[in-house]
C-alpha cells in the first residue's frame, strides 16, 4: 500500500520523533559496572539453567547458563571476572528472577571467547539454528522472542520473503539507526544467514523516511550475491510491527490469529541480523547490546554498547540524570516499560532507557474522563480493532467476550489508541490485565483437559514491538 508516494500500512498514528538529539551520535562502548547481574530470563520461554557455581571465574563471553530446552537460548558472561552470587535479582517483569551475579576483574583486557566458528556457505539450516540458539541471540527490537525459534519454519510452511526491520519507528531510539550505518557488514553477513536457513529466495529492507543516510548507506554496497532491496518507508508508527511491515512491503495481510509464516514470510530485526552475522562466523555469545540512553532527564545522551546485566543504576549514574527525574522507560514510551527499580538490569530486549523530569511527566498524569465515542480510537488501531468497546467491556471484566468477539488477543499493545485518546483512557493497561486474564483462563482449562475459549497468538511484544 502507497501513501504520498512512500509504502504504508493504514491508521496508525505520528507521535513526536524525538530521534535528532541522538541520531547522529556514534556508538560507544559503555564500562563494566562494579556487579553485572545477568538475570536468566530475558526472553520468551524457559529460563536459561546456571553451568557456573558462586567463586568460579568466567571468560568475557564464556557460556554461563545452558538453554533449558527447544523455547529457550544460552547466557554468556559479559565480563571476566569471578561469579559472586546466583541468586534472585529483580526485573522488568515486576518480579524477581534468576540471576548471576558477576564482579568484573578490574584490569583485565576484557577480550571476548571465541568457539567454534559457524560457516554460513557449508553449515546445515539445523546446525545454524542450534548456532543462533547457543549464541543466544532473540529479538533485538524489544521482543525478546528466541530467534532460532522464529527461523524454525514448520514441515509445509514456505518463506519466499526476509524482511528486515529497519523501520526504528518508536519515538526516541536511534539503535537501529547506528547499527545500519555502522555495522553494514555484520548485517549483510547475518542476512546470508538468514536466506539459507529460511529457504527465502530475496530479502527487503525496510527503512523509515527519516533515515535517509540509513537507507542510502545499505543500498550502496549491497554484495552482488545477495538478493537484498532497500525500500523507503512513510515515517508512522507502528511502522515497525511485523504485520504492519508485511502489509507496506509485501502487500500481504497476516490473517487474525496467524503468524507471518502463514503468509510466506519472516520478519526479522536489523540489529539481530547484525548480531547473527557478527557472532556466529566467530563462535561467540551474545554478551552485549547497543542501546539509546536519552530523554529530557539524561545529560550525556548516546547510543552506546553496554554489557547485558549492567544494573540500572550505574547506566544512570554514568550519563548522568537531572535531580528532577520521575520516570524511566526501558524501551521507547510508546511501547516500552516503566522501570519500577533502579535494582533491575539490562536485557538482551532493552533497546532503549529514556528518562523524563516531573515536568514531563505531569503533562501524562491527566485526568481520565469516560469515554465519549469520538472514534480516535478506531481510526488509530492500525489493528482495525475498537479499543472504545474493548475498553468499556475491560472495565467490567468481560475478557473472554473482548477475546471471542472483539479479537483482544490480536492487539499487540502498540499504544495508539491511548496516544489518540481524549479522555485519556489507559487503554492498553486494560488491554494487557483483560489478555493475562484470558491466558490465565486458556491455562486452567488446559489442565483441565478442555478447550480453550480464544485464540492466545495475537498479543504482547513478539512481533518485535513497534520498533
């Protein structure tokens, strides 16, 4: 689908960019905190299991916890140093979780374990995926979705199409951004990667309008052996979800309840095609992310190559926050969460950590008034849900009629509707209580032996957000 000219998808709304501050900033690596606490969930599926013990050394890059099974990936140290504590450490989640706990050796070289290398021309797609897996790699957009689950195409699926997420359409992060202009080569090799163990015989990426040095930097090296096309993309959020990236692209619309796989595709994100091709021609873990530290509340704003486990904390401390901070976000404000602790780590997931003054954050602490039907809501949903209804029936805690009627579990929490909203109705915390509830009850009903009431594919983050 066109719109003035650029490919698009319809609805969606223009939230304030906020990208110039950071866009143009290099990426930096950023230091190892005094305790890097390395939670053992942060992805989609099983926690990962310890293979280290309290007083044991670790190698920068070392395997730490092993995969506990098909839906879950390896942890790696992110410094060399001596592992203090396994024990619970709090997270985004709102609860406490495994962690291991790692004090960095302060004059160490810091230099990176290298394994076994795997060779992207003579590597099975089984070998390669059981690679991803090991390197730990999921979802850099903010999903958190194993990655080598995504690239395990079942017995009568086919993909034709790769499509890169290049979209970076939350307001604030510029992650993406750097990585294409930075680590062109890194994700050209991960997209071979990815054509071979997907079967896909070309491969699009898909570049908002607003990184114009983006998409001419990737369009002008690609290798002539790669089937790879650079499209330009209308600046709308959520640009980035999966299913909107299909529709823009391809044309293709991912029927209610299905997955991209069901109509030919995969979607993946730039910057975990870059990982792909950056760690498995070495043999090496995943054991940092770069991320964008910004906000009105951040002093020294970046995009920077922190440590996966560094504790929040420090990562303020470091860049430095305004007295008057209120709220921290990891991820964008549109889809990101807040931070309930400056206890809590960074995570493969965490894109982003943007910091807002009580100023800020007073202008969001408004009022609710009822609903007044104005259909802003409506027009908004790129989802073509209706949040006015799914809202009022939340309020009543009629979930398995939002889920069986209004299609609940296909929202996947974009937060257009409550950006659009006059009443400023918090329209996506009452879809996410109405979508644990129906998961909860698909759960019971499951041990019970009985059918679940509605479909559980559409919802949370694992199309990669709306990054």
């Amino acid at each position: 689908m066109r719109l003035l000219g650029l490919k698009s998808f319809r609805h969606g709304v223009h939230p304030p960019e906020m990208k110039d501050e950071t866009s143009g900033m290099a990426i930096r690596h950023f230091p190892f905190a005094p305790v890097l606490v390395v939670p053992l969930v942060q992805h989609i599926g099983k926690p990962a299991v310890p293979l280290v013990q309290e007083g044991q050394e670790v190698q920068r890059g070392q395997k730490i916890a092993s995969p506990d099974g098909f839906m879950s990936v390896a942890m790696h140290a992110p410094a060399s140093g001596v592992v203090r504590r396994i024990g619970l450490t709090p997270s985004i989640l709102g609860r406490m979780v495994p962690g291991v706990f790692i004090e960095p050796f302060p004059g160490s070289t810091q230099e990176i374990m290298e394994g076994t290398p795997c060779a992207w021309e003579t590597a099975s797609k089984d070998e390669i995926i059981k690679a991803i897996q090991e390197a730990g790699v999921v979802g850099l957009g903010g999903a958190a979705f194993p990655t080598h689950v995504k690239l395990s195409i079942p017995t009568g699926k086919h993909v034709d199409t790769l499509i890169l997420n290049g979209a970076e359409c939350e307001p604030y992060l510029t992650t993406d951004h750097r990585v294409m202009l930075e680590q062109r080569e890194d994700i050209y090799m991960g997209v071979r990667y990815l054509l071979k163990v997907t079967g896909a015989k070309r491969a699009i990426l898909g570049i908002e309008a607003n990184k114009p040095d983006a998409a001419e930097h990737m369009r002008a090296a690609i290798p002539s052996d790669l089937p790879l096309e650079v499209e330009v993309l209308e600046v709308k959020y959520p640009q980035g979800a999966e299913k909107m990236l299909i529709t823009a692209l391809l044309g293709r619309e991912v029927p209610s309840g299905a997955l991209p796989l069901d109509v030919n595709a995969v979607c993946i994100n730039v910057a975990t095609s870059a990982e792909i091709g950056r760690l498995l021609p070495r043999g090496r873990g995943i054991q940092e992310r770069i991320l964008t530290a910004t906000g009105p509340a951040i002093s020294d704003k970046g995009n920077y190559r922190v440590p996966i486990g560094t504790p929040l904390r420090f990562l303020l401390d470091h860049v430095g926050v305004d007295a008057n901070v209120d709220r921290v976000f990891l991820g964008g404000p549109m889809m990101g969460q807040a931070a309930s602790s400056l206890d809590i780590s960074t995570t493969k997931g965490t894109s982003g950590v943007v910091a807002f003054t009580t100023t800020e954050a007073e202008r969001t602490h408004r009022h609710v008034y009822p609903c007044i039907r104005c259909g802003y809501c409506v027009d908004a949903c790129p989802m073509f849900l209706n949040p006015s209804q799914l809202g009022i029936l939340a309020l009543v805690e009629q979930h398995e009629q939002m889920a069986e009627e209004y299609n609940l579990m296909d929202c996947f929490e974009c937060g257009s509707c409550s950006f659009v909203c006059p009443s400023h109705i918090p329209l996506v915390q009452h879809f996410r209580i109405s979508k644990a509830a129906v998961r909860k009850a698909q759960a019971a009903a499951r041990a019970n032996g009985a059918p679940a009431a509605a479909p559980a594919s559409g919802g949370g983050k694992g199309s990669e957000g709306g990054k």
